[in-house]
C-alpha cells in the first residue's frame, strides 16, 4: 500500500529473473536494489532469521550474498516509490498526474 506504481507485471518479471534458483529481487534502471520486492524462496526462511537475530541488517545484501539475481525493471522513477511521510505522498501525487497522463501531456 505504500509503494502506489508497482509495475503489473512484477511476479511474472521477478520469476523470469528467477529461474531455477526461485529467488530474485527487484532493481531499477540504476540499479538500486530493492529488497523489499522480492521472490523469495522459503527454504532460506530460517537461514534469514539466524542472520537477522545475529544483527544482519543489509537484507538487499544478505539477498545477493544467498544467490538472489536482480530483476532489472528500466523504466520511470515511479514504479517503487515508496510512500513515508507526508512529503512522500505530495511527491507520489505529483507521479501519480504524470502517470496517468498520455505522452505528450494532452488528456483530450
């Protein structure tokens, strides 16, 4: 609910990166990680858990270091936007207009 752009096709995406290995976690064009978007297979549910109560804290990290492959999604700054804090939501408002309007800028 805080990240309003999420591209449709995120599952079939981060499955395709996935392959075999089952776990893949979402990039963007500039190759930002974000782990919160994620395929995650269950296997490594314990081994996460260990890590975390030991003050592991770089889960994107943690991720990539367990075999996770990044998902690459090129396109606009909106799609994982993730919605904190009031001025967050004045920006996603202002995304929100320039999603929805047509290349061009003309909504006739």
């Amino acid at each position: 609910c805080d990240a309003p752009f999420l591209p449709h096709d995120l599952a079939a995406r981060l499955g395709a990166a996935a392959g075999d290995g089952g776990f893949a976690l979402a990039a963007d064009a500039g190759g930002r990680r974000h782990p919160t978007f994620g395929l995650w297979p269950t296997r490594l549910r314990a081994p996460l858990r260990a890590d975390l109560a030991a003050g592991a804290r770089r889960v994107g990290d943690w991720m990539v270091a367990h075999g996770a492959v990044l998902a690459r999604f090129p396109g606009s700054e909106a799609e994982f936007f993730n919605v904190n804090a009031p001025e967050d939501l004045a920006r996603a408002e202002v995304l929100a207009r320039e999603v929805e309007a047509p290349p061009g800028g003309s909504r006739a």
